[in-house]
C-alpha cells in the first residue's frame, strides 16, 4: 500500500501542476469563469494527504520497532 501511495502522490502532483497551468491560461483569457479557479482544489486535498501520510510514516515505524522500555 506504501507503493501505491507514493505513486498516487507522484500522479496527483502531476495533476495539480496541470490545472494550476490552466488557471494561469485562463486568466490570460478576457473574463475566465470563476470555477477554473477551483479547479486544482480537488488535486491539492489528496496531494495534502497522501503527503501527510507519507511524512507520518517513518515515525509510526519507528515507534513501532522500538524496544517496550523506551519511550518516544
């Protein structure tokens, strides 16, 4: 699953820098409609999240490989 969501991530980032370039073309344009200014809303939550969890993951790991005395 780690896999999987490092390449969602890699695609999502992809995705969000294309409709950020859209937004861009699109004030170029003479009067662009308000909801192309939400378009790379959609990309930006998931690409925050499996970030998130991506930057989580090596301290769940090693909380949970470390020896039952210690604390974290």
């Amino acid at each position: 699953m780690k896999k999987w969501i490092r390449q969602a991530h890699r695609w999502l980032s992809i995705t969000f820098v294309v409709t950020v370039v859209v937004c861009f073309v699109a004030i170029a344009q003479d009067e662009p409609p308000a909801w192309v200014f939400y378009l790379p809303l959609p990309p930006l939550f998931f690409l925050a999240a499996t970030g998130l969890y991506m930057f989580v993951l090596p301290y769940t790991r090693k909380r949970a490989s470390a020896p039952a005395g210690e604390g974290a």
